[in-house]
C-alpha cells in the first residue's frame, strides 16, 4: 500500500500517498483566517451510503496526480469517461473524485483503504481506481467500457444499454 497511497501516520502528522509528511497545523494557533482556510481543503468524509439522493450508485474516481504529476493524463481521462458514461447513458448515479492524498487523510474508510492495500498486493492495483457503489472494478487505464461494467454491476444500467463513444 506505501506504492499506492503512501506509508500513513507518523508521529501526529499524516502521510500522503507519495510517503511525504504532511503537517497538519494545530487549530488552536492559527488566525481565524487561516483556520478558514484549512477546513476549506480539510478532505471530504467518506461517504457512509454509496447510494445518491438519486437512488444511483457512488462513482468514485481516486486520483494519484497529486503525488505524480505524469499521472495527471490517466487521472484526466479517468474522470472524463466516468462523467460521459453517466452523463450519456443518464444512469442515476452520484460522480464523485479525491485524490490519494486526501483517501489517506481520512476521505476514505479504514476498510476500503485495507482493500485497496490488499488489491495493490496481490493484484497489481494501480492508480487511478474506479469504485462504483463501493466496488472497485477498475485501476490504471479506466475506460468508458469499466464505467458502464460498474453501473450495470451496480444495478443502475441495463446491460444491453448501449455507451457512446
């Protein structure tokens, strides 16, 4: 898992997935501008029902740009196939993106995290990763095809419907 988001928490500060230290600055002894400032980029939670107010599934997209750049090409067309496939198929289904920095800082649940770690083990896992509804279904170079895999996996397309290109 340190390849693949980094080596976690060390002493109070919290690791990115390129194993750099981040520190996170004490609340207490910052201006009330500055701690504005960071709750701004404090990285959303996880959320606990994969299932939009749509009744859809969660796409979720984790990006590995944030620790290396030369990713940025695979993260962008990660995130593009995945709001084509939903925006031209209209499945009910939630897009949502974060990068692996922010999965580490707690974006993501210990659980997907320990799947994610296994997967990269034994699999190969590589970033970007797809999770539809919970479920990660593809790593690396995500395709239109593994979104719509997921949204039929995930009950919010039909199998015969067809993607455009």
């Amino acid at each position: 898992m340190k390849r693949l988001f980094g080596g976690g928490k060390q002493d109070g500060a919290v690791g990115s997935c390129c194993g750099v230290v981040n520190i996170v600055p004490d609340e207490d002894l910052l201006e009330d501008d500055a701690r504005e400032k960071v709750e701004s980029k404090a990285p959303a939670p996880a959320a606990q029902d994969p299932a939009s107010a749509a009744g859809g599934p969660e796409v979720l997209v984790i990006t590995g740009s944030c620790c290396s750049p030369m990713a940025k090409p695979f993260d962008e067309r990660a995130l593009r196939a995945a709001q084509d496939v939903i925006a031209e198929t209209g499945a009910p289904a939630t897009f949502r993106t974060i990068s692996a920095t922010a999965g580490m800082n707690g974006a993501l649940s210990k659980e997907v995290l320990d799947d994610l770690t296994e997967r990269q083990r034994n699999d190969g896992l590589q970033l970007p990763v797809l999770m539809v509804g919970g479920e990660v279904i593809a790593g690396g170079l995500i395709k239109p095809e593994h979104v719509r895999e997921g949204l039929v996996k995930a009950g919010a397309l039909a199998q015969d419907q067809p993607v455009g290109n």
